[in-house]
C-alpha cells in the first residue's frame, strides 16, 4: 500500500498574528535589516476586513480535522512506528503522524466529546435529533442511530444504510437548478439509480430526504468539496473513512456539491476508497451521495 505522506508548515516566527474571538490568521513578515514590514502583495486587509473574513463560513469558525495518517515513514518504506524514524532534525523531518490531533491521540493527551479513532471525535445521532451512545445500532426507530455529528467541525452527516431512501448502492447525477451557484449549468437531472423513480440526482435526493426529516432536521444539503474531504480518514484505506460511525460506505465516488469552475460540465467529487478528490467527471455520471447539514 503506497500512502503518500504530508508535512504540515509552522506558523513562522517572524509571522504577525491577527485575531478574532477564537480564530486566527497570520501574515509572514518580510524582515530586511533594520526593517520588518509586511508583504503587502499577499497582506492587503486591514484588521476589519480581516476579522469579517474570518467570521464568514463555519470552517472557519469551527476547527479542523486531521488526515487519519499516524504512522511515519522513509523514502522506501511506511511504517506504524514513528521511533524507528528520525526525529525533526533527521532526514525526513516534519512527519504529518508528530502533530496535530493524531498525535495527541497517540499520546493519549487529546480530549474527546464523542469516540473515533485516532484524531477524529464522532457521536451518532438518533432518528428524532438526540444523542446517543458510540454503542447505538442503526435503526428506523425514532430512537435509533442514523446521523454523525463531526464534534471538531461541527457538522451533521447522514449515515448511509443496506435499504431505503439512503440505502449504500444508489447513485445520483449532479442537478443542481440554482443558476446563481450551480457553476453555469444545472447538470443531468435523474440521471441515477435510487429509491424513487424520476428522483435520482442531487438536488431531489436532498429535497426527499428533508421531506423525510432525517434527525430531526430539514436543511440538509450537498457537502462542499472541502467539507467532504473533512470526514476522509487518509491512514485506511477501502473504505477511507471511519467505518464505526460511517458504515455501509461504498469504495467509491461520492460527489460534493461544488461546481468545477473550469468547466461548468464539471463537479468535484470524492473517491472514498482512497481519498482522491478530483473535478474530472461529467455531472451526468451517476454517483452516491453523502448529505450533511450546519455550516456553512
């Protein structure tokens, strides 16, 4: 198995920290002697703008998931230990498994709300919108587990099942009839295979599973590409994906609702046997989807 590796770059020292609340961003200053300034090429926001930015989108507000990778590695081979590699100063330095949530997992350091393996912090989600325990079963009861909420983002998702509405095997083409945020064109309208004939593309499926009240919610929607790729657990592979609180997830594509701007023919989707996420599918194939809600 080939997984490919990702360093994470610190925050420089030289780096001015603006804040807002509980977020953050840093500018790199550009020091010459006797001078530090910073780089206006890349920095043209002045502390109001940058405060508006930050309080716009719930990525943004809400915290970030690690990639799931918790092993280390050399130029040849990965391994699950990270002593047997060298530290920082060695040759391979800056290993994604020696920081973030994963690590402190490893170390046992890192505080949950829910369960999950290594960074990730799930809790499943009953029928009616309560919480339950990492040892609840999926169900149609009201009291059952069918929803994950992501406690480091913050976002709900549906969890797919054997039958039904959501049932794991159906596909969906990407329709979304929105002009204003569908890239240009709305795409292939009931182009898949599901439950009802004549409702298998994106925006149907979403409009069916509000009808449905699914956790006790009625704005559910299609993911972001990024906020897809948030729940991708890259240290598995088949499913990519924490299949304790993801079950009866295909090793397969899953389309976000992002539009590809460079070709309004286009969607992003993700491939969850790996991890690849990529814009080169037509709107019109037929894939499954994964809904979520909040954010935004």
């Amino acid at each position: 198995m080939n997984i490919r590796m990702f360093q994470k770059p610190a925050v420089p020292e030289n780096a001015t920290v603006f804040r807002h609340g509980s977020k953050t961003a840093s500018f790199t200053k550009h020091c010459i002697p006797q001078k530090c300034s910073l780089d206006l090429n890349h920095a043209l926001l002045s502390r109001t703008l940058l405060a508006a930015a930050l309080q716009a989108g719930s990525a943004l507000a809400a915290g970030l998931n690690d990639t799931g990778i918790d092993f280390c590695g050399d130029a040849s081979t990965n391994t699950t230990d990270c002593a047997t590699v060298a530290i920082d100063g060695g040759s391979f330095p800056r290993q994604d498994a020696r920081y973030g949530r994963d690590a402190q997992a490893a170390t046992g350091t890192l505080s949950k709300s829910g369960g999950g393996g290594k960074g990730f912090d799930f809790t499943k989600i009953a029928n009616n919108g309560s919480d339950l325990s990492a040892n609840a079963t999926l169900g149609s009861g009201s009291a059952d587990w069918a929803c994950t909420r992501d406690n480091v983002t913050g976002l709900i998702w549906e969890v797919k099942t054997t039958f039904g509405l959501r049932s794991q095997s159906h596909t969906y083409t990407w329709y979304n009839s929105n002009s204003s945020i569908n890239g240009g064109r709305a795409g292939t309208a009931s182009g898949g295979t599901c439950f009802t004939s004549g409702r298998c593309d994106t925006e149907k499926f979403v409009q069916d599973v509000n009808v449905a009240g699914l956790c006790g919610a009625t704005d559910w929607r299609m993911p972001f590409r990024k906020e897809l790729t948030s729940i991708l657990d890259l240290g598995r592979v088949n499913p990519a994906i924490d299949p304790d609180y993801f079950p009866n997830t295909p090793s397969s594509d899953f389309w976000s609702g992002s539009p590809y701007a460079g070709y309004s023919s286009f969607a992003w989707f993700v491939h969850f046997s790996n991890g690849y996420a990529y814009y080169d599918r037509y709107r019109s194939y037929g894939y499954a989807v994964r809904l979520v809600r909040g954010g935004q």
